[in-house]
C-alpha cells in the first residue's frame, strides 16, 4: 500500500486589516510577507478571513492553516498542514 507523504510548511506573514481589497502585497525586509484584508481586527475575524483567503489562495483546505504564533497581533506566523507535495509548491516563498 503506497504511503502518502505530507508535509507542514510555515509562512510568517504581516496582516494588515480594514484593506481595500483582499491581497498579497509584498516582501518585506524580515522575510514576511504583507497580506491585506478587507476584514477589521475585532474578534478574530480578521484571522478567520487571513485563513479563508490564504486556503484560497494555496488551494487547501481552511483546517489545514492554523496561526502558531500572533493571534493578536499584525505579525503572524502561519503553519500549512498535511500538505502534499504539489500543495507545498503553492505556498509562496520569497
């Protein structure tokens, strides 16, 4: 029985809420990149639409995207799980 290999691949982003549009912007100088949401910052909706759009995006599913680290914050770092290999090639890197 053929094993499928995933993997979890993570990706340091800077959100920034009440954006025009939906978007990733671009690199910045510690590595991450900005994405802007159209979404406020009031009660974690703003990550749920970081999460929506970046499964979007990658096109994975919305349960394989968790935020390990800055749930309150612009900063954040974002993990993608169970991700096969042509998925992992969807994730975007600098």
């Amino acid at each position: 029985m053929p094993s499928s290999s995933t993997t979890t691949e993570t990706l340091l982003v800077k959100v920034v809420p009440n954006a025009s549009r939906n978007e990733m912007a671009d690199w910045q100088a510690d590595g991450s990149l900005k994405v802007r949401i159209q979404t406020p910052p009031q009660d974690g909706k703003a990550n749920k639409a970081l999460i929506a759009f970046l499964a979007k995006q990658v096109g994975v599913s919305k349960n394989q995207i968790k935020i390990v680290r800055g749930e309150t914050s612009r900063q954040k770092l974002i993990a993608f799980e169970r991700l096969s290999s042509s998925q992992s090639q969807q994730i975007p890197r600098p």
